[in-house]
C-alpha cells in the first residue's frame, strides 16, 4: 500500500530507503547529500560500483550498512561521469529505476521502504508525471510504501503499518 506522507525521510522506520541519482553522482544536493553526510561510506561504494559495472539509466544498486541500513541508489539521471554535473532525469529512466526497484524490494523480501517525490528535485521531473509512476510500478505490491512528499527536517513522519 503506498502512503504519502510528510516528515523527515531520514527517519524513516522503513526497511530501505529509495532515491533517484546519476551514476557517479558527486551528491552534493538534495538527499543524496544528506545520504552521503550521513553514511560517508555509501558514498564511497556507489563510486566504486559504478566504476566496475558502468551502470545505465534505469538501473539500481543497494548498500547496506551497520544497524542493518539499507539505501537503494536508482539510476534516474543522465550524466556523472568524470565530474561533469549530473543532468535531469527522464520519466523513462525512472520508471525503468522504478521496475529495478521493485525486483529488488521482491528479492530482498522488504516489508516496508521509503522514498521522496521521486526526481522531482535535482531531477527536475513535475510530481503529476512521476506519482502514476510509482503508483503503477510499485502500487500492487503488498508492502508498505511510504512517499515523503513534504519534508520537515527532524520531523518523524506517521508511517502506518509500522
């Protein structure tokens, strides 16, 4: 079931947290950039991972960490490569990171998983295109999906069914 919800993603109760970024992202804005203040040694392992595999857009990779986090990195933008500026992101791209972020949620058995208005920030995607995204991708999971659509620093949001 997705929820939208207002808060501070960061504390989320979720099993995983989802987000949209370029392959060899500096992330340096939005999120990403709380992500990688946050757990420097993500950071670190998605450049390392992009260099070995040359991921596309569409593609998704997730890191684990200690307490049992977990982040998963979906491709949605263009761009990233040897400290060019990552580009805008498509509605193709994220609905392909959508359809890769669904075959994970199934693999790893997630129970719940967070994620923002998806590409609408750094993206540069409108809401009204990438909600029915989401709906349609991850809709008929039988999960909690939890999309922070407001957020308030410092600010648990409720998150039903946890």
């Amino acid at each position: 079931m997705i929820h939208e919800v207002e808060g501070d993603i960061l504390l989320t109760k979720a099993q995983a947290i989802a987000h949209g970024i370029a392959s060899n992202d500096p992330m340096k804005q939005g999120l990403a950039l709380s992500l990688h203040e946050r757990y420097p040694a993500m950071h670190k392992d998605f450049h390392h991972w992009c260099h070995q595999s040359h991921p596309k857009p569409g593609e998704a990779w997730i890191w684990g960490g200690a307490g049992n986090v977990r982040i998963i990195n979906l491709i949605t933008q263009e761009g990233g490569f040897k400290g060019e500026k990552p580009g805008k992101a498509s509605v193709s791209n994220v609905n392909h990171a959508l359809r890769s972020l669904k075959k994970i949620i199934q693999k790893e058995g997630y129970s719940s998983i967070a994620l923002p208005r998806l590409a609408t920030g750094v993206g540069g995607l409108d809401w009204a295109d990438v909600k029915p995204l989401i709906e349609s991708q991850l809709g008929d999971l039988e999960i909690q999906v939890y999309v922070y659509t407001v957020f308030h620093a410092g600010q648990q949001a409720d998150e039903p069914g946890i």
